[in-house]
C-alpha cells in the first residue's frame, strides 16, 4: 500500500494543490518553481516519515525532492525554449511518467514493503483500510488530474495560445467534467456498467442545441470520451487491486 500512498501524495501535491496561476507563474519564475517544491516537499513528509522506517525514509525523501525539482526545473526551461504545442504537450506527459516512474522504480529498489514502521503496520490492520487506499487513489487521479490532462490536449490540438486557453478555462465545464467522472467511476465500482449511458445522454441534452455547432460539438466529443476513458480505464485497472 506504501505505493499508493506515494502515488496519492504526488498527484495531491503535483495537481490538487498546485492551481492554475502557480503553474503558469513558475514557468517564468524561479520562486514560484520553489514555492511549488515547498508544497511538494510538505506534502511528502507527511506521506513518507510516519510510514516508513527512518534510515530509508530520509533517503527515499532527498531523492523524491531533488528528482522532482530536476525535472520540474527541466520542463519549465523547455517550455520557456520551445512555443511548439506538440513540444509543450509531450512535456507535460513525459514530466508525469518521469515522476511516477522514480516513485515506482523508489519503491522496488528500496524495498520499501517491508521497511515499514509500527504504526503503518498498526493502522493497516484496521478494516478496509486497503480498500480505502485504493479508492482515494481513483478519485485522486480522476479529480484534477484528469481535469488537467483534458485542458492539456486542448491545448494542444486547438488553435490557439495554450496559456491564454488555460486563464480562460470555464470552470464551470470542469466542475460537470469532474463530477461526470466521479459518477461513472463510482458505477463501475458497483458494477452498474449500463448505467454509465443514461449519464452520458442526460449530459448530451443538457447540451443539445450547443450541439448544432460542429465545432462545438467535435470539443465536446472530445472532450467526454476522454473524460470518459480515464475514468473508465482507472477505475477498471485499480480496482483489481481491492
């Protein structure tokens, strides 16, 4: 479960608790790269020391920090260089592998599974405590970071200025797109696959006259099946694991 922890903690301190404006702002600013670090670096503390045993905790700690930070600082420097959209785009994705892939290869290399301390093993004695874990990490990855992977592609495959896309963003279609995601993936963890349809019909006349627009409707399209899939293929994947 350490695993999952790392994983919930790095899309909590990389999606969830980095808004818009800080993520645009430490393209073009070195303090706001490491205010970004500091809420990183927080954020991890919390889901490391009490849960790993210290001698490999501290270690495992300075890594995660000074990877993240190298990588961070490496991306922004790219995206200063290059306005390309399929540059910035293929930064964005390659930033996440990067980070997930040390959390994993961490993992495994330090062997952490069984470098755990007391109360970790006290607390996942408790009933559903697994499960629980399991399921923060869906709706984690289905919050803000699929949120933020949609606007991405937007960004990349419409004309336009990304960032200028990005301060314009309705707020209000992620809130539906969120919500959208959360229904769908709570239907498959009931097993209520058929029911997935009337939550995409019900969304579909709630915008039907705006669908008369094709280039409204090619977003919109767009759009849903990709909020639709990351749903769908998170929750499917990780639920094997409950």
């Amino acid at each position: 479960m350490i695993i999952y922890i790392l994983l919930i903690a790095h899309f909590l301190a990389d999606f969830t608790f980095q808004p818009t404006k800080l993520a645009q702002r430490k393209r073009n600013s070195f303090k706001y790269l490491l205010f970004h670090l500091i809420i990183y670096a927080v954020i991890f503390l919390i889901a490391i020391f009490p849960w790993v045993k210290f001698g490999k905790a501290i270690l495992l700690y300075i890594i995660i920090i000074s990877s993240h930070f190298f990588i961070d600082w490496t991306r922004t420097s790219v995206d200063k260089k290059f306005s390309n959209k399929a540059i910035i785009f293929a930064s964005f994705i390659m930033d996440q592998i990067l980070h997930i892939l040390i959390l994993v290869i961490l993992y495994y290399a330090f062997d952490i599974g069984s470098e755990t301390t007391s109360l970790y093993g006290d607390i996942q004695q408790l009933p559903h405590f697994n499960s629980l874990v399991i399921y923060s990490l869906i709706f984690v990855i289905i919050w803000d970071p699929a949120a933020v992977f949609i606007k991405k592609l937007f960004s990349y495959i419409i004309d336009g200025n990304s960032c200028a896309q990005e301060e314009n963003d309705p707020q209000i279609g992620r809130v539906i797109g969120k919500l959208e995601r959360i229904i769908v993936s709570v239907l498959i963890l009931c097993n209520q696959f058929g029911a997935i349809g009337f939550v995409l019909t019900a969304k579909s006349i709630a915008r039907y006259k705006q669908l008369e627009d094709k280039n409204f409707a090619e977003k919109y399209l767009v759009g849903t099946l990709t909020s639709v899939s990351i749903a769908f293929i998170t929750t499917i994947v990780l639920k094997q694991f409950l």
